[in-house]
C-alpha cells in the first residue's frame, strides 16, 4: 500500500481550505451550545461531517479515514473514559454509604463561605489532581465535591472547569512537556521553565477571576485577601519549582502549598460576611435542575434519593471526618504514584499491549511546511493498561469500598450501574476523540494551525491562540502540544523570534482551551449530574476561554517584543 501525503491547501485558497476545515468543530460547537442537541448526537454527527470533510475535501482515502476514527473511539475510553468511569464508581460509593455528606460537613468545617471553598476544592485541590493525574481527572473530582457541597449544577460545572486552566500545562507529571519536547527538540527543563515564566501571572489572576465569575465584584473584592494568598502562594510556587527544580512536580507541589497556605491563612482570618448562595450571581438556569439542597443524588446522576445523599443532621466526630477523607486520600495517593516515571517504568515493561494499526501506521506523511521534511505519521495503540490513572483511581475505589464494607458482589453491581449512568457520556467521549485523532490524521489541524502561522508580527499572539484552538479540539494540552509544537518552531525560526518562546505559548496558550474542549464540558456535566446541558455550560465558559486566552497571547507579545518582559524569555540554542 502506497503511503499518503497530508494536503493543507486543497482549494488552492488558503481561506476556502481554512473554512473547511473549520466545519466540523464549528458544527460540533454549534449543536452543543444550542442545547436542542444532545451530546452524544452531536459528537456522531461531527464526526460523520469530519470523515466527509477528510475523504471529500482533503482526499483521504476513505481507509484510513475508518481505521484513523476507530483508533480515536478506543483512545477516547483509554484513558479519558476510564478516569471518569472509576472517578464516579468512588464518588457514587461514597454518596451510598453517606461519607460524602461526611466530607462535606468537614469542608464547611473549614470555611462555610463558598467563595473559599472553590479556592480550596476547584483551584487548589483540582490543581493537585491535574498535577497527579491529569486527563480528566480534576474536573470529575472537584465538579463531583462541588455539587455534594451544594453548589447549583452549572456552578459546580462551570467554575471546576474555569479552575482546571493555569496547572494544565504542567499536569500529569508534565505529560504536556514531555510531548512539547519530544516534537521539538528542546530540553524539557528549558521548555518548563518558559512556561513559567509565562503562567503564574494567570496563576493569580485565576482565583480572582474564578470568584468574580461565581460571587460578582463586589463578592470578589470582599475576600480578596484569601484569593491573594491561594493565588500568590501558587504562582510563586509554580514559577520556583518550574524554574529551579524539575517541571514534573509543579503541580503537585504548588496545589499543596496553596492549599496549606490558604487553610492556616483561615485559622487567623474569616470574611466578615459568609457567602451562602450556591448558585452564580445573576441568572443561573442551572436552578430547579435537580436540588442543590439534595445534591448527592443530582451528582451521582439518578433520580431519586441515595443513602446518606443528604447533609448528616448531626456533627461528625473527628473519627468520622477522618475516615470521610480516607477514600479520597487513598486516591490521591495511587494517583500519584501512578504517575510517576519509576512506576511506569516497573508495569509498562510488563503489562502493555503495543498494537501498530495495519494500513494506517506510517502510511501517512506529514509534509512542509508543516515539517521541514516529510515526516511519517505512527499509528501505535499502546495499551499500558496497569500504569493508565484509571486503572490506578479503580484500584483506589475498591480498596475504599471494601474499607467502607461493601461486599464484592455490591461493588460489581454498583459498577455496572455507574456504568449505565455514565453510558452517554462514555459515547461521547469516544466520538470526540475519534473526531480529533481523525482530523489529526487528515491533515485538516494543520490547516487551520498554517492559518494563525500567517499572521507576522502578530504571530506571538496568534501563535498562542493556536495552541488554545489545538487544545479546544483535541481537548488535551499534551495532543495540542504534538500537532502544533513542531509548527510553531519552524514559523517563530522563520519570522526570527524564540523557539522556545512560541512552543512554551502553545502550551500557556492551551491552558485556557482546556475549559471549552468537547470532552471537558462532557466530564463536567457527568460529575455533576448536569446531564443534556452541555450547551449551557459551553456558552458559560465559552467567552472566558476567550477572554483568558487573549490575555496570555498579550503576555506572550509583550514577551517577545517589549523589555523588559523580553528579558524573561530564554535563548538556548536547540540540541
């Protein structure tokens, strides 16, 4: 079989092939927030339009568009769809035995002002799960915290997604980095320490917006003092290690400090006035979807009541508190060792499946001005299936069920019941990946990514903003990181800027994609039970994305053409 070169241009006009490329996200996006389209449908029929745009348009054979698609399916459950799966089995077997509520008491024990508590359950907590496990994990733990605390659907959607921004680049143990390095050629320190020197300033800006978003101003500015501890103490924390230590730890390391900074910071100062209002300020249509008052059974995604879903009438002993965190606990200790190198090192040698697709592995060529030189593209499922996070979060939730005393016929029931619930979403998630894996293959990213290329002397900014639409439709800062790095090389080298500025942009860039990704929105509505509203949660981010993104294109600018924020880029020559 011959093999196929990627075309970029297939009109011969720059802005018709753009625009066609542009279809199946923008139909993709457009039937999720119009909210008359269900999820699942929506991601079908994008495909089905991508497959069309890839075959039609861009002359794929229609062979490898069908072994392209069915790659992304199974890449879609593994590992994205194994997190969420076993991340809600934990959070459902925990609502059942009523430890939840339990939890919950013990965080309003904290601060009742929920103003604080996203600080420390969105930002800070779903730092240190982006930091250990990353794909996922964060928006399902804290969206699933966040409504058994009481937050309104779209609240506790809607902010846990806002919150997952500044760490990602630096999440799973810097999987972002590591794949920026290895399609550019530059030092995985160097790469992580320009990203942050770019981040942390959205690392203290976040929190505050995260408030302003949920409380108004006013709600803001009132308990801006805490917001400035959370805030600043991770951004320093996040530019110290990235910059003097490793860039593998960032995360975890910064989300622990802010979170210990922010609970001492409470022992000796609380808000003057305790914010209880779970919903957003203004219009929150997220109201009268279910209960916020029951918000267990909302979160665990049926009708109905569930053992323990609501609030324990009387006050936790600290035995009981304790034990409320122990399955939590246990997560996030599996959590990161399973993501780290020696870990990996000791089961991937002995339990991974490496299957190279037939008729698709390098059989496709990627070409300049995408590559400097043609370049062919693996097709290689590794099923590393002991060191996936899912497998690791599983493991956690057993252990944690039997520590509860579930009997082992009770948690396989109750798995496959999550696995019901969850039936949609999983449908979801797979087609979306499939949809971008697709367009990977066809060629179609690359398009859209030589468009934002022609930008000059605007290019840092546009740069950036490339990264954010990679992230947007692949809905990983690690795949945007892959299909663009090598891009955004070869164009700064070209229009004579940093390298290493514009693939550390791709990366700072993508971070604020994160929220608007297909797949996150779809997390998002499964952890917090906010089933058939993704339109509403796609439109409530949507412009924050935007809004973010610009803003660190505008850093990114500045960066390369004003001193002395110029002075803070780095100059090594590439290996």
């Amino acid at each position: 079989m011959e093999t196929w070169n990627q075309v970029y241009d297939p009109f011969g006009n720059a802005w018709l092939s753009t625009l066609a490329a542009s279809l199946p996200v923008i139909a993709l996006l457009g039937m999720i927030a119009s909210g008359k389209v269900k999820a699942h449908i929506a991601a079908v029929l994008s495909l089905v339009l991508a497959f069309a745009v890839a075959v039609v348009i861009f002359g794929m054979p229609a062979g490898l568009a069908t072994r392209a698609s069915l790659l992304g399916m199974v890449t879609g459950f593994f590992p994205i769809g194994w997190i969420i799966l076993n991340v809600i089995f934990l959070y459902r077997l925990t609502v059942e035995k009523g430890w939840f509520a339990t939890l919950q008491q013990s965080v309003a024990g904290i601060t009742q002002d929920r103003r604080i508590q996203l600080l420390l359950v969105a930002f800070a907590f779903g730092a240190f799960f982006e930091g250990a496990g990353g794909f996922g994990t964060p928006v399902a733990v804290t969206g699933a915290i966040l409504i058994g605390l009481g937050f309104s659907p779209l609240a506790a959607s809607g902010l846990s997604l806002i919150a997952n921004t500044a760490p990602v680049a630096y999440g799973a143990l810097g999987a972002p980095i590591q794949g920026l390095a290895s399609v550019t050629g530059y030092d995985p320190y160097i790469l992580g320490a320009m990203i942050g020197r770019q981040l942390p300033f959205f690392s203290l800006l976040v929190p505050f917006w995260l408030i302003w978003v949920f409380a108004g101003f006013r709600g803001m500015i009132r308990v801006w003092q805490p917001i400035l501890v959370c805030g600043a103490s991770f951004a320093a924390a996040q530019f110290l290690i990235s910059n003097y230590v490793n860039p593998w730890i960032v995360d975890i390391g910064a989300s622990l400090i802010s979170m210990g900074a922010l609970v001492l910071f409470l022992k000796v100062w609380q808000p003057a006035e305790i914010w209880t209002s779970p919903a957003l300020r203004g219009n929150d249509p997220s109201i009268g979807y279910g209960s916020p008052a029951r918000p267990a059974s909302v979160g665990a995604g049926v009708p109905g009541d569930l053992p323990g879903a609501a609030p324990i009438g009387r006050q936790a002993s600290s035995r009981e508190i304790l034990m409320a965190w122990v399955p939590w606990i246990i997560l996030s200790v599996v959590v990161a060792v399973w993501g780290t190198g020696w870990f990996k090192g000791i089961v991937n040698p002995l339990f991974t499946w490496k299957y190279e697709v037939p008729g698709l592995h390098n059989m496709i060529m990627k070409v300049p001005p995408v590559e400097a030189k043609p370049k062919a593209e693996a097709a290689v499922f590794l099923f590393t299936y002991m060191s996936y996070t899912g497998t690791g979060v599983l493991i956690a939730a057993v252990i944690s069920g039997l520590i509860m005393r579930f009997s082992p016929m009770r948690l396989i029931t109750a798995y496959f019941e999550t696995i019901w619930v969850l039936r949609y979403s999983l449908i979801t998630i797979a087609a979306m990946l499939a949809l971008g894996v697709l367009t990977r293959y066809a060629g179609v990213d690359a398009t859209l990514g030589l468009a934002f290329a022609g930008t000059g002397i605007l290019y840092p900014f546009f740069g950036t903003l490339l990264g954010w639409l990679g992230v947007a439709l692949t809905g990983s800062d690690t795949a945007s990181n892959v299909l663009f790095g090598g891009l955004q090389k070869i164009t700064s080298e070209q229009l004579g800027l940093s390298g290493i500025l514009m693939a550390s942009a791709n990366s700072s860039g993508g971070v604020m994609g994160k929220m608007i990704d297909a797949q996150s929105i779809v997390v998002a509505s499964t952890a917090t039970g906010y089933f058939g509203q993704e339109g509403k949660i796609l439109r409530f981010v949507f412009w924050h994305s935007i809004a973010l993104a610009c803003l660190v294109g505008g850093l990114v600018m500045l960066q390369a053409y004003v001193h002395p924020f110029s002075a803070m880029v780095i100059h090594p020559a590439a290996p």
